[in-house]
C-alpha cells in the first residue's frame, strides 16, 4: 500500500511539474458579422456581402482620443484601397449619434458602424483602437492594438498582399 500511495504522489508531482502546451491560436474570422450603418437609418452592415474581398475593421469609440487619431489613416486607406478592401470603423458606442457627432468632427469618411461592443468581445477585443485584417474568405491573418502613428503605411503593406 506504500508503494500505490508513493507511486501516485510521484505521479501527481509528475503531472503538476510538466509544462502546459502552448493554446493554438484561435482562428477568428467575421462569419455573418452584423452591425448597423450610422450614416443610414435602418440599415445593417452585413459581412456576407462582402465575401471574396478584405476587410479590415478597427474597432472604435468615439470617446477614445487614440481611435480619433487613427481615423486620418483610415481615411487614406479607405481611398487608396476603394473597391478593392472594405474598410469600416467598428464604434462600441451604443447608438449612432455620438459617433456621428465624432466622424463629423474629425472629417472621418470611412464607413462608421455602431453598437460593435458585442462582437468585439467575441473577437478577443481587449483595448481600443484595435485593428483586424481579414483575408477574402474573412479569416483574420493580422491584428493591431492600440494607436499606431505609422499605421497606414503597416496596414498597407499587410494589405498589399492580400489584393495582389
């Protein structure tokens, strides 16, 4: 009976000591992601509609100094990459007319999106302003977080690799 309890105890020991294997990484695509368009009254921004081309979401708060500083990079995005990568910005807030309020003072021209908080949380979201890149079948294959003043130039080149 010592041996059985001295072998399990060794065996516990044994087993609390090993390393743990590494998570795979979770593959987060958008799936048939919805959220509402705030320049358009009733109407959904469906990510379905845009199967077979990038899209890149950066996720928002027209509260958040940082997001407001990303948005002239985005802009010069959204027009370089025009019918070529769906570039939208996915607001938290609640409602549309913050957001509105904010794009308009910041000149932002990008498609906004509001009410985003739920589908951020399901996409591992941790900080805001935080940027996802999703290749044409909406597998994400990059990610930024936080404010970036060079992104538009690392976004593009990320970009470029997937539209060639």
């Amino acid at each position: 009976m010592k041996k059985l309890v001295a072998f399990m105890a060794v065996a516990v020991l044994a087993a609390a000591c090993m390393p743990k294997l590494p998570e795979l990484p979770k593959m987060v695509t958008l799936k048939s992601a919805e959220l509402p368009v705030v320049a358009e009254e009733n109407v959904l921004w469906q990510a379905d509609a845009y199967n077979g081309k990038p899209v890149l979401v950066v996720f928002m708060g027209s509260w958040c100094p940082w997001c407001k500083r990303t948005m002239p990079a985005l802009n010069a995005l959204n027009e370089k990459y025009a019918g070529q990568v769906e570039i939208v910005g996915a607001f938290m807030d609640a409602t549309p007319g913050p957001v509105r309020d904010a794009a308009k003072e910041h000149g932002f021209k990008v498609k906004a999106l509001y009410n985003a908080g739920e589908l951020a949380e399901g996409m591992g979201v941790s900080g805001l302003p935080h940027t996802m890149l999703f290749d044409k079948q909406h597998r994400r294959v990059q990610e930024w977080e936080g404010f970036r003043p060079d992104m538009e130039e690392v976004v593009a080149v990320e970009i470029d690799k997937l539209v060639k």
